[in-house]
C-alpha cells in the first residue's frame, strides 16, 4: 500500500476554487483504479491549508492516476 499525503497553501481565493474542485471531482478520485481512500483534512490553525490523504493499493495505481486526465 502506498500512503499519499499533499499539504496545500492558498490564498483566500484560492481556498474556495479549490474546494470547489475538489468537492466536483472527489467522488471520481475515490473510485479511480487502485485508491482505496481519499480523505481532505483542513489544518485547524492555518485556514488556508489543507492536507489531502490517499491510500492507493501500489506504486503503478498511484502513477496511473498521476498520468490521467482527472489529475491534470
């Protein structure tokens, strides 16, 4: 298993387009081939960052998603 963590930094604006990304494609990402969970965690004293969490089966499940359309 692969454990995948990103921590974000936006500006104010950048915080609801993000979210608003998010929100329309989080279903897609947590069906996507080889994830197993996705999870968006907000920092509880910074409140423009934010920490996605993703469980992917293996490295190639974690790749494939890194060269999809849905990534880009």
């Amino acid at each position: 298993m692969i454990i995948r963590i990103v921590r974000m930094h936006f500006t104010d604006a950048g915080v609801e387009e993000f979210l608003e990304i998010f929100n329309k494609n989080k279903q897609a990402i947590r069906n996507f081939p080889g994830c197993t969970h996705l999870q968006l965690l907000k920092d509880a004293e910074e409140h423009n960052t934010y920490t996605t969490l993703s469980y992917w089966d293996n490295p190639q499940s974690l790749e494939n998603y890194r060269k999809s359309e849905l990534f880009g």
